[in-house]
C-alpha cells in the first residue's frame, strides 16, 4: 500500500480521535562531500521525494501514544521522562526527540500520533534523519513553540548521537529540515552558513542504484571513522596547535608527519583532506555547468571511499564500476555512510532506461540480488502538509 498523508490521516482517524495536524520530513540525496561534515567540511545535499509523514493531535486523556503505520505496532512514551528502550527500535529516534525537548525546559502536551512513510529503510537516504527532524517539526508546531528549524535540527542531531548511538554529523538532519525544491546546498558544516543553488542538470538524471545491502557494523564503523579523524587531529594539532579539526589540514602537513599517522590513520586524514578541496571545486564545477568535471569528481570521492576511507563493500564497488562502462554515465559513487545502501549516478537522461536494465541484469547475476532503483526529484524540507 502506497503511504500518504491521507492514509496517514485515515488511520489517525480510526485510532484517535480529534482533527491532527500533518507533517512531511524528506530524505535526502548528497552530491559530494561525504563523510566531511563531522570533520567541519562542505557536503552538498538536497532533500527528496521520499518522505515519513505524521499525523499529531492533542490527546484527551493523560497519555501519549504514538503509532508506527510500518509496524502496525503502538508505543506510550513517558514524555515527563523519556528514556531509551530495548524494543521497539524504532521508539528511540522519537523518544531522543522527546528527551530533547524535556532537556530544553519546553512544555509539552499530551500527544497522539501516527507516523509511516516511503524512505526506504538501510538505503542510505536518511529515514532516521527524517523521521527524527519530522518529528521535532510536529512537537514543535503542535504546542505553538515555533522553534527555529536550524535549532530543531541539532536536537534530532542530539537523539542520533545518544538515543539512536550513530555519532553522525549535521548533513542529513540539515537537508531534511531545510531543503527547498529544486535546489542542492551547499553546507559548510563549520560555519554552518549555506547556500542554495538550483540543481541544473541539462539533459542528465540522478539515478540511485540501490544494492539493498546494508551490512552490519555500519554504525559501530562509522563511530570507528570518526575517531580515526579525531586521532589524526590530536597528532598534527601537537605540531600545528592552531588545528581544530581535518577541514584545518593541507596535504603537505599529511605528508611532513605521515610516520607519525599510524594504522589507517593517515589514509582516514588524507581522504578526508582532499574531499573537502573536492566539494568546493565541485561546486564551481555545478556553477560554471560543467558537469563532465563534476562528474569525474564523484568517481574521484568513490575511490577515495573505497580505497583510503574504507566504507564501501564489494556490491557498491560492482555498481560504480559497471557504471564507468557506460559514456552515458558522467559520475559515480556511493552515498552516505557506506557498507551498502545507494549508489548516485549522473546520467544522460536518454540513457537511464538502458543503464538501469543492463546494471539490474549484471547485478544479478554477480550477486543474486534484484538491484533497487530510485529515481528522485528535488524537495522542500520538513514542512506542515496543507
Ligand atoms: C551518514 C551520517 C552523516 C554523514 C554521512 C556520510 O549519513 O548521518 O552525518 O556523515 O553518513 O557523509
């Protein structure tokens, strides 16, 4: 069955009563800069039509209930004291949520709701950010707190990082929340300050090629990539103390102390250094409509992913690799945190209908699973549904 806000709607209405409020929370894509914003570096997001949609309204009595159309299953939260619990998985990104907003002093009222949508899940597209900032929105917006999106989005952020236990950076919450339609940003995750530009593809496509992998130990790995970036800081910064993070370092000061960087932590820095330069001339690159060079920057990231930061996996390899024998395909490579999900193509869009069958057959029989394919367009972030 298809998800909406109206279906959402429909089963509010069989479960509670009163008139609720809708939301919508997108996913996201991310052109370039991955694994950059927790190193204070550029990415360039945008957020897209696969949405959780919610339905909220002000309970009678004195409990909260939430429901989660996917799993057909209900939680009560304890919203004086939101606490982390073993089951349902799926409470924790909306119980962190809650506890942000006990922490914060807000004052809350008793709430319904029912939430479901059409992010696919483990797919790399952010369903955890946008269920997290979509339901920020609603708690917000239903007891008149109007809190500032760019405030909201550090406190789903906040539910990531200690309910949900993935030390992620801000992209994917930021381009949930503050993602407009047809238009990719680009975010300087140490400033914060962004900007918008329109996403002028020509005659080309974004084509997400989904492996339907997701192998274990994504998070616990990413937790580990973050440290590593952080060991390389505490190393150079003994050199250089003005370093506060990996967007402070140049390549030459990775190669003056490479024996001091140990383990894989020099391959973690050097990747890392070199994608941030990457995201800015990327984005000349979509500026001057030069997507033959943009394109060959995103096979350029995906080597680096592989090979130096080591996040992908064989099945994303496969994917990129098939897709560079294609002269209709400008660019390649995985999206996100990595060990499976999507792989974001840049496509002559006369081509896509030939690309995406003959990669589908050829990824079948190399690995036996039927390849997912999503074909996105560009959104407006987390928003009331009129
Ligand atoms: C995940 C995280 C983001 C970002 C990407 C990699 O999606 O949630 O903060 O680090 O991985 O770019």
């Amino acid at each position: 069955m298809d998800i909406t806000p109206s279906s959402i709607r429909e089963k509010f209405k069989k479960l509670f009563p009163g008139e609720p409020l809708s939301i919508r929370s997108p996913g996201r894509i991310n052109l370039i800069g991955e694994h950059t914003d927790y190193n204070d570096g550029f990415v360039m997001p945008a957020a897209i039509d696969r949405e959780i949609f919610f339905a909220i309204a002000p309970a009678e009595n004195n409990t909260s209930c939430i429901h989660a159309m996917k799993y057909g299953e209900s939680f009560h939260p304890d919203i004086q004291n939101p606490e982390k619990v073993d089951q349902p998985l799926w409470a924790n990104y909306l119980l962190g949520v809650l506890r942000q907003f006990v922490d914060g002093g807000y004052s809350m009222q008793h709430f319904n709701c029912v939430f479901g949508g059409n992010v696919p899940l483990g797919a790399g597209l952010s369903s955890s950010a946008a269920l997290e900032c979509g339901f920020a929105f609603a708690l917000s917006e239903l007891n008149g707190l109007h809190i500032p999106k760019q405030k909201l989005m550090f406190m789903a952020q906040w539910a990531e990082h200690h309910f949900a236990g993935v030390k992620c950076g801000i992209m994917d919450q930021f381009a949930s929340m503050m993602g407009e339609e047809g238009k990719v940003m680009l975010l300087d995750c140490r400033s914060m300050e962004f900007q918008y530009f329109p996403l002028a593809l020509d005659n080309h496509a974004i084509v997400l090629c989904d492996t339907k992998v997701k192998h274990a130990l994504v998070d616990s790995e990413y937790n580990t990539r973050r440290q590593e970036c952080e060991r390389g800081v505490e190393v150079l910064k003994q050199h250089y103390p003005a370093i506060k993070s990996l967007r402070d370092v140049t390549r030459d000061m990775l190669t003056i102390h490479a024996t001091e960087l140990t383990g894989k932590v020099f391959n973690r820095c050097q990747y890392i250094v070199e994608e941030i330069i990457r995201v800015q001339g990327a984005s000349k690159d979509l500026l001057q409509h030069n997507l033959t060079a943009f394109g060959a920057k995103m096979y350029e990231t995906h080597y680096g992913l592989s090979k130096l930061y080591e996040v992908s996996c064989p099945e994303l390899d496969f994917l990129v690799e098939q897709a560079k024998s294609f002269d209709a395909v400008l660019g390649s490579r995985m999206m996100g945190g990595g060990f499976g999900g999507c792989t974001i193509n840049l496509i002559r869009k006369d081509d896509v209908h030939h690309f995406i069958s003959a990669l589908s057959t050829a990824y079948k029989n190399a690995f036996g699973i039927d390849m997912g394919v999503h074909v996105v367009q560009i959104k407006d972030g987390t928003s009331i549904v009129a």
